[in-house]
C-alpha cells in the first residue's frame, strides 16, 4: 500500500465552475464540503496470487450479507472475454482481495448475465458474425429481501470494429444459493427490455432502497432522471413512477432531470455528513478529466450541491482518463472519517480501490445532546468546523421536534466531547431562561448566539 497526495477539493476544479452550478444544485453543504487528508492506494481488485485480469465498472453491492463486485467486460488472457462477471469479498477488511465464482480449468470467468437462445440465434447469421452481445451492470444490485435482489443492465451490440449499439435496459433477478452455503449467485434475466434506448436508462446509473421502494436513475444524454417502484414490482413497467420536478407520475415523458453531465456514479444513504443531509453522492463527470465529484442532498430527489473532490490517477497508466468511480459504503468508516472509493485504470489496468482519508479539523462528526428538562421547542443548530466553533462562528438557531435537540458538528473525537460537556453543563440553563420570557421567537436569534459566542469564545 502507498499514499497518493491529491490536490485539495478547491484547487481541483475551477471555483468558478462551481459557483455556476455546473456540478450541482440548490442544496448546501453544512461546511464548506469535505477536504482530503491523504488517500491511501490498496491496488488492483484482484485474486491474490493470481493472474491480473483487466476489467472495468467494479461496483459492489451487497446480498445476504456477503459483499460482491460486478465487473464489465473482463479480458480472461488467452482464455477469452466475459461481458460481465462478478467476484465475492470473503474478507470485508481486505476489500482489494475477490475472488471468481465461476472460473474454469483454463480460466476464463462465465458471465452472471448471459447471452440467451434468441441472441445466440441472432449471431448465426452473416451479417452478425463478427458482433457480440455485452450487458453491463453499472447501476449495481439492490437487495429486496435476504439474499434476492435485482439488477438494471445495459445490453449493447459490440462489433469487431469498435462500433457499440445500444440495445436498451432490461431487468435481472439475482440470487444467491443458499443449499450450497456458498457465495454462488444465479441470475434470471426478464423477458424483453424494461426501457429502450429512446428512454432514461434508468437503474443503469444508479438504485438503491429505501423505505421499500427502489429509487432508479437513468442517464439520456447528458442528463440524469429518477423513477421509483415498490420492491416486489421491479419487473413490472406500469408500476415504475417518474419524477416530473415536484412529485411521481406515471407518464415516463413528464420526467424531468435532477442531474447534469456525470458519467457513473453511486447514490447512497448515509450520515457521513450528518442527519439532515443522509443522501451521498459520488461519481466522474462526463468531461474526461478524471475528477472524483461528491455531493449531499436532504431528499432523495436532490436538489444537489456536488463538489470536485480529487483527480483520480491510474496505476499503469498515470495520466489516463479514470473512469467508473464507485464508493463502497459497506466499508466506510465514518468514525475514523474514511471513504473507500474505487475508480477504473483502462486497458491493461484494472478497477483501483483507494481510502480517502478526510482531515479531521473538517470532518462532520455529529452528536446530539436531548434537552429533557428544557421546556418549548427551542434547539439550536451549529453547523461548522471545530475551529469554527471555539469562534462561536456561522450559529443557527432552528425549531426541531419535541424534544429539543443540540447538533454539534466538526473536530476530533476529543474535541468533540469536550464542547459536548460545556455545552451540556451550560445549554440547559441559558435555554430555561430564555424560554421563560416573552417574545423567545423573536429574540432567539440574538441573545442565544451571543450566548454561545460568550461560552466557545473562553476556549480560545
């Protein structure tokens, strides 16, 4: 493992690009967005002591509780090409080390989705001789229920030449078999395809679950859309909905985008960035520059605020284009302030798994703090760096539910605690008294901040 210095979140992208909301929409940060410490380079994904194979996409998803990677098109050596093909990590602490299901004697990997009668007749005849069929799977897995899951693929007709036809989206059951008590996974692909190529691509970007409905976004051109569809209807089309900008309809045509210009990318859920910003996105634009973007939204509908975050570099080919950049969730520790990413060296590189390491003075650490014996629904709200907070700077005062609620976020571990038990022994009181009066609604404003500005300002 080596350590790979990027140059800081602002310096990577014209500011002014994202002052124009090239990269992102309406939502803000609760800092000034994440900034990188070091980013640890673990290497290849790849079989220990095994051949490298080259391979792209390397998105992980996870079904039964074990962790998978889904490659596209992987280049066996000497024993051919597999369009897709899937390893399984045994060891989530060793997240570079994955290994084949279904490899043979002379190693070549069978593909997950596979080609079916009707295609395989389609390539008999003269004029498909030298095409193949390719289904790629870059909107990953989303589990339903323990060990099944279903996937969005991209079929696409690959000629000798270079040329790629796209096909459209069609839809795939995946499994796991548990008899075996094995990783082994078997996939049943759906009859037809599920969106044309006129239409959204969507679950082919990204999907995930969430309060038992499949959230979907799909790329047309350079625009990116979203539909929804409760989990047990995944292969059903009239049951999907489309964000038309304000809510779900069910006419695909009234959809309308809620992102611009990224190639891949993952959206997930998750309090990296504190409670009132859960969904996380991290992605490449479509620019060819490499750059690894994140973003916050507060709804799954966005709007965004997504900001460049670091060029990603290859490893046998430095100053290639990096492409299909992923996060890793599972192996994200938000304690220790640590992002795993992975990202695509081309040809004969490989999918490179990395540790973004955020500073830890601008790490948005929260913690919560009830206010039981505080009456009304006062709360107040800091949303700002550690340092930040020994200024008694960028305090805002919010009503929150009952109970009321202190959100405190930024600084070490330590640091973190210490503001906590200040805040604890001195908050209860200043609240009390300030509820007590007229006109809080008015003043709350004012005399609060002050307060706090009184209290952080002794640890300067």
């Amino acid at each position: 493992m080596s350590n790979l210095h990027m140059s800081p979140m602002n310096q990577a992208t014209p500011h002014d690009l994202v002052e124009q909301g090239r990269y992102g929409g309406q939502a803000k940060w609760l800092t000034d967005g994440p900034k990188i410490k070091d980013i640890e380079m673990l290497g290849y994904v790849e079989p220990p002591d095994q051949p490298h194979f080259s391979r792209d996409i390397g998105r992980s998803f996870s079904l039964d509780g074990r962790i998978y990677y889904m490659f596209g098109d992987t280049f066996c050596n000497d024993a051919g090409l597999s369009s897709n093909t899937v390893q399984w990590v045994p060891d989530h602490n060793k997240p570079q080390n994955a290994y084949y299901l279904a490899k043979n004697e002379v190693g070549f990997v069978a593909p997950l989705i596979e080609i079916n009668s009707d295609e395989r007749q389609e390539l008999t005849h003269p004029v498909n001789e030298d095409k193949r069929f390719a289904f790629w799977c870059f909107g990953g897995v989303v589990e339903v229920s323990p060990g099944i899951g279903w996937t969005w693929y991209q079929k696409h007709i690959i000629s000798k030449d270079g040329r790629d036809d796209l096909c459209g989206v069609g839809v795939a059951r995946i499994s796991r078999n548990k008899d075996k008590q094995t990783a082994e996974l078997s996939c049943v692909r759906m009859p037809g395809l599920m969106f044309d190529k006129q239409m959204p691509l969507f679950g082919s970007f990204s999907a995930l679950i969430h309060d038992d409905m499949v959230y979907l976004w799909g790329q047309r051109g350079a625009e990116i859309f979203l539909a929804r569809v409760t989990k047990d209807c995944c292969h059903q089309f009239h049951r999907y909905e489309f964000w038309n900008g304000r809510n779900y309809v069910f006419n695909i045509e009234k959809a309308k985008p809620v992102m611009t210009d990224f190639q891949q990318g993952q959206i997930f859920e998750s309090h990296l960035f504190g409670p009132r910003l859960p969904w996380v996105f991290v992605g490449v634009t479509k620019w060819a520059d490499s750059m690894v973007m994140i973003g916050v939204a507060s709804r799954v509908e966005g709007p965004w605020d997504i900001r460049p975050l670091f060029r990603a570099q290859g490893i046998k080919q430095p100053d290639a284009y990096q492409y299909c950049v992923y996060p890793h969730p599972w192996a994200t520790d938000r304690m220790k302030n640590e992002l795993l990413v992975s990202w695509c060296d081309p040809w004969p590189g490989g999918v490179i798994l990395a540790k973004v390491k955020f500073d830890a003075h601008d790490r948005v650490f929260w913690a919560s703090i009830a206010m039981d014996s505080c009456s009304g629904q006062v709360a107040l709200s800091t949303a700002m760096k550690a340092h930040e907070v020994s200024r008694g700077t960028q305090i805002e005062c919010t009503n929150l539910a009952n109970p009321p609620r202190l959100y405190l976020a930024g600084g070490d571990d330590y640091t973190v605690q210490m503001a906590l038990n200040e805040v604890r022994s001195h908050m209860v009181r200043a609240i009390e008294k300030e509820t007590s009066a007229a006109g809080i609604e008015k003043r709350r404003g004012s005399s609060l901040i002050g307060f706090l500005v009184k209290v952080f300002g002794r640890r300067n």
